[in-house]
C-alpha cells in the first residue's frame, strides 16, 4: 500500500523543481558559463549538459506519469480488497483477545503498552486502516473498542495528512472519558506523562500525540505489517513457543553429547592409567 509514496519519493532525482535544473536551465538560457564545483566546463561539454537535462525532463515525466498510473492501480486494487477485509474482521471478532495478542506478539507495539493500559486495550476488538482516496496525502487508522469502564468511544481515529504542500501532521479523536475510577485513574495517568514530557510513549501518548506524521514509526508498523495480516502476529507466539522448544530439545542433546564425550574420555584416561599400572 505504500508503493505510491515509495515511487514518488525515488522518482523525485533532479526534477523540474530542483534548485540544480533551475540553475542549470537559466545558465543554459542566459549563455553564462556552466561549472560542476570547482571545474569550468567548455562549450562542447555544456552543451552535452543541455542534452543531458533534456533527456532528465523526459526521465520526470515518464516518472510523474508512472506515479498516476500506480495511483490508479492501487485506488484499484483497494476497492478490491475491501470486502476481504470486512469479512476478515468479523471473523477475527469471534476469536477473544485477537487484537491485544496480535499487539503483544508484535515487538514495536508491545513496547508501547505500559501496565496502566493493557486492561483497557483487552476491549479493542478491531482495526481499520482507510486510505484517502488519492492515497498519497495520506491515510487514517481506526480502533473500534467494546464497551469498558474508561471511556465512551466505540472508535478512536487517528489520522495522518502527507500532503505534498506544508508539513505533514496527524490528528486524533478527543478520548471522552467516562466518570469511573477506572476511566479517572488511566486519564490522571497519561495526563500526568503528558505534563511530564518524558520520552516514554505509551499506546494513549502516541495515539493523543500529533507529531511529524511522516516520521510515525508506530502508524507505519500498523499501516504496512500488523494490517496486511495480523494472523501471522497473532500466531508467532505460538511459533516462537515452538521455536523456543525446539531449541532447548537441540541444547539438551548437545549437552548429552558433551557428557558422553567427557565419560569416554575418562574412561580412556583410567585404561591409560591402569596399563602403566600393569607394567
């Protein structure tokens, strides 16, 4: 999903904009003379860089017209995948605690849950990632949650704006908390974080925070590897389990080897001892 943005951004080189075609292109124009640092290049071989540029303005075009036809093909193939999607969640409700152990088995965001958190977050029962519709500008991420004593939402979204003029932000849903001791005890909790301004970030701090949105490491592990399929994360725990066993089987049959090893040595060394005994 993010092969739109990623091909942008490679395709980007010396483009129409650049500050190098610019110069380039007004030093051409006005018959001035063209350096490359601290070189003075000859006529022949500036005009080869006028030919050079030429073959570059191509190169952006066909670049630009490559981005809109992927574009194209992907605002197709999301459409695609929608009732995929839609039926994958109603079959992930009917298995308990999918989402948090999917959170969990996944290292970058089990880092965010504190203790403080990981009750609330058991009622989170789906996810949601919606692109815009002309994807590049960017993409917002939805937590539907199950009735629980912290706060009133059925859903918190968090949206993230890479628009290709200003600076790319993100927004989020005002948690409206309810008035219980568990909702008021996790609200003076971030809040208090919050104030503080640690560099700790919780799953709440992050969602409540409205930082570089092209930079959320957090939004793109949700975006690009726990959405696409969050079965594998939901299993790697038994997986690694598997794993974990296999290699303890693997350490204890080492170390009988090594014991064997070390009795047959002994066992030779006593032989030894008894022969010259004997003589």
């Amino acid at each position: 999903m993010s092969d739109v943005k990623e091909h942008t951004e490679e395709s980007n080189g010396v483009s129409n904009g650049s500050p190098v075609h610019k110069k380039l292109k007004k030093d051409i124009e006005n018959g001035e003379e063209v350096s490359a640092g601290s070189m003075d290049l000859d006529k022949d071989t500036q005009k080869i860089l006028e030919e050079i540029d030429n073959c570059q303005n191509e190169i952006d075009a066909l670049n630009e017209k490559a981005s809109e036809e992927i574009l194209k093909v992907e605002q197709k193939y999301n459409k695609l995948r929608k009732p995929f999607f839609l039926n994958r969640a109603e079959l992930i409700k009917k298995i308990p605690n999918f989402w948090i152990t999917a959170f969990v088995n996944c290292q970058q965001i089990r880092n965010l849950i504190s203790s403080e958190e990981e009750e609330c977050i058991q009622s989170l029962n789906q996810i949601e990632v919606e692109e815009f519709e002309d994807i590049k500008s960017g993409y917002r991420i939805k937590f539907f949650f199950d009735d629980n004593p912290y706060f009133e939402n059925k859903v918190l979204i968090k949206e993230f704006h890479l628009a290709q003029l200003g600076e790319p932000s993100c927004t989020s849903t005002e948690i409206i908390w309810k008035n219980t001791p568990e909702g008021k005890q996790l609200k003076e909790t971030i809040q208090s974080k919050q104030r503080k301004n640690k560099v700790e970030i919780t799953f709440f701090l992050w969602f409540l925070e409205h930082g570089d949105a092209s930079s959320d490491d957090v939004a793109e592990v949700i975006k690009d590897d726990l959405w696409p399929n969050p079965l594998q994360y939901f299993l790697s725990g038994d997986l690694n389990a598997e794993e974990s066993s296999e290699e303890e089987v693997e350490l204890d049959e080492e170390d009988d080897e090594a014991e064997n090893e070390e009795l047959d040595e002994e066992e030779n060394e006593n032989i030894d001892e008894s022969d010259e005994h004997d003589e």
